[in-house]
C-alpha cells in the first residue's frame, strides 16, 4: 500500500473534540506566470472540512437546519509574507425547524414560512411545514466545537489536525442538520495559512 | 453597526503647485500648508442632509452622496459627507498615524512622468487609526523619497482595523 494511503482508524485526530465523521483539506497557491520563465507567487490558503456529530442523542421530532456564513476581509502583506484574515461581522445566518436547542441565531431579521412536501412515496408520506428565519450571527451550542459567530474570539479555534503552517482554523461557514431518528450532523468549513 | 451610525474617516490634501524642476537636478514643490477634512461614512441612515447643512449656507459640509439601499421601507441610503477642512502643517500627516500595519501587496502603484518625478499610491492597512502613511518607499532597487499629496483613511467596514489610501510625489534618491 502506497504511504499516503493509511487506515483512517489511525487517522490522528489529535486533540481534535467530539465525534468526527470526516474531514478534508483543499488548499491553493495563487501563482501568476507572468514571465515565461518566471512565476509570481502569492500565498497559499487552504479550506478545512470537517464533518462531525453534534449530539450523541438520537434526534426524535421534526427535521431541522442551521447555517451561518461568516465573511472575513483578506489582506495580504507580501513584505512579509503574512496573509492577515480580518474579521468583519457575525455573518448571515438562518435557521429551521427543530434543531434540538442545539443552535440559535443571534439577531433574526425576519421569519417565514417554508414547505417540504413530495408524494412519490405516496399518499401517506410525510411532509414539513415550517418556519425560517433568517438573520445574522449563529449560537451553537452542540458538539464537537461550539462557538458564537458574535464575538471575534469564539470563531477562531486550534489547528487540531496540524494542516497549513500550523496556525489558527478560521470558522468560515456552519451548517447543522438534524433529521429524526439519526444523530444531528454538523459541517464545518474553516480557512487557514499555509 | 447600528442604524444612523456613523464613521468618522479623514482625508489629507496637501496645498501645493506642481512640482518645479531645479537647475542641477531635483525639483521644488511650493506648498502652502494642508487641509484636513472628516469624512462621515454612513453604511446605512435614513437621514440625508439639508442644503442648509452646506458651507454656501451657513453649514459646514462640503459636498456630500448617497446612494439608496435596498431595503423594503425604501428609506434606507448609503453614502458619506465631507465636512469643511481645517488647515495643518505640511508634516503634520507623518506623526498622525503609528506608522504600524503594512502596505497591502498589490496597492502599489509606481508611475513615472517624462520629467521623472514619480507618483506612488499605495494602501497601508493597520489596526490603529490615524494616518499611517510612509515618506519612503523602496522598491525595484530603489528609494523613493517625496511628499504625501493626499492621503484618506477610513475604517474597514464592520472591522476594527483601518485603511489609510496614500498618494505620493516623489523622486529616485539618486536625483538629489
């Protein structure tokens, strides 16, 4: 077996919290060759995705989700070759359903009503009729990391899995999802330094 | 933010001609102090303001615009106001800001004239307010040394740090 394939029983999560399902790195280097024989470099950023289960009960009642989207400023500082993530509010969030208290979004603009309803499965198939709302920052207080988009602070989290030069993950997106009869999932995607 | 909140930015005008060559080499720049004005950025008000707020009269605007933002009361505009300048030292503008932050990489602009004097814009982000500018720049195995013409800080929206946008008048060292 080739070195780089391994057995992900052996994947070494480290100091990484709670019950992790999957996670994946995608990383870049910007380059612009703008000489044939020369190629500028600029720096390489990557994406952390990481997906996990926010609870260890097993969701009974209606399907539920939670997002926020946080929008960070990107400054790069080619003198010293420090890109510098500048955090720039609680970003856009919304929420559905019945996500089990797990989530809450910290100031709601506004609230309507969303429908989910297919009768391939017929006529006694369930459907959902519930309310959405939308607004800005996201409370979350499940597992494996909670965090409050609200605060500077709360988004930015050790490199457990050691990916880029080592330094901070930064919280960029979160989606919950709950569904009855499973464990709630949480999907993090976080932006680092490499 | 908050609605009808404010950001107070600045901007710096140096009073001055054109750049005057000078027998032997280099050149002369005649100034005549510089102007300070308070820009007020308003991301989201629901007030504009009156003629009557304008320096012709009686107020203490210079110009002003706003740009109306979607929004479903129809009421919400987007824009900034500049306020009357007051007159300060030419160098004042070197010891307003820490002189912290860094030049964001691809801000800077180097461009030269038939004369050779050279214009340099460059956007210096720092977490502290203020002017934060630089009186030299080296750059390509050069050192640009001149005065800063203009200069307009103002915050990074919804952020704590800042962005202090610099033009330059400037020569190579070698030309004194």
């Amino acid at each position: 077996m080739a070195d780089c394939c391994k057995l992900v029983g052996d994947f070494p999560v480290g100091s990484a919290p709670g019950c992790i399902i999957s996670v994946s790195t995608n990383s870049s280097t910007e380059l612009n060759r703008i000489c044939e024989s020369f190629t500028a470099q600029g720096p390489t950023t990557g994406t952390l995705n990481m997906s996990a289960y926010a609870s260890t009960t097993i969701h009974e009642g209606c399907p539920g989700r939670a997002s926020v989207s946080i929008p960070w400023v990107r400054r790069y500082d080619c003198d010293n070759d420090e890109v510098h993530f500048i955090f720039s509010g609680k970003g856009r969030s919304s929420l559905s359903g019945d996500v089990d208290n797990l989530a809450r979004i910290d100031e709601v603009i506004n609230s309507y009503k969303i429908v989910n309803a297919s009768a391939a499965g017929g006529p006694a198939a369930l459907y959902t009729d519930e309310t959405q709302y939308d607004g800005y920052g996201l409370i979350y207080s499940g597992g494996p990391v909670s965090f409050s988009t609200s605060e500077d602070g709360q988004v930015t989290f050790q490199n457990w899995f050691g990916v880029g030069d080592g330094s901070e993950l930064l919280l960029q997106s979160f989606n919950l999802t709950v569904e009855p009869g499973n464990y709630p999932v949480a999907n993090y995607s976080f932006v680092f330094t490499a | 933010m908050a609605l009808n909140q404010d950001i107070v930015g600045q901007r710096y005008t140096l009073r001055a001609g054109a750049p005057m060559p000078i027998l032997g080499g280099g050149f002369a720049l005649h100034t005549f102090m510089a102007e300070k004005n308070d820009i007020i950025l308003s991301p989201c008000t629901t007030n504009l303001p009156s003629s009557r707020d304008f320096r012709g009269q009686g107020g203490d605007l210079m110009s002003a615009n706003y740009n109306r933002v979607l929004d479903t009361s129809g009421n919400i505009f987007s824009g900034n106001k500049v306020k009357e300048p007051t007159y300060i030292d030419e160098d004042a503008i070197y010891s307003g800001g820490s002189g912290g932050g860094f030049i964001e990489c691809t801000s800077l602009n180097i461009s030269y004239d038939v004369l050779g004097l050279v214009t340099i814009t460059y956007t210096v982000v720092s977490e502290s307010a203020g002017f934060n500018v630089r009186g030299t720049i080296q750059a390509g195995g050069q050192t640009f040394t001149g005065w800063v013409t203009s200069a307009t800080v103002n915050q990074i929206p919804f952020t704590s740090w800042y962005e202090t946008h610099v033009t330059m008048i400037t020569t190579t060292a070698d030309s004194y």
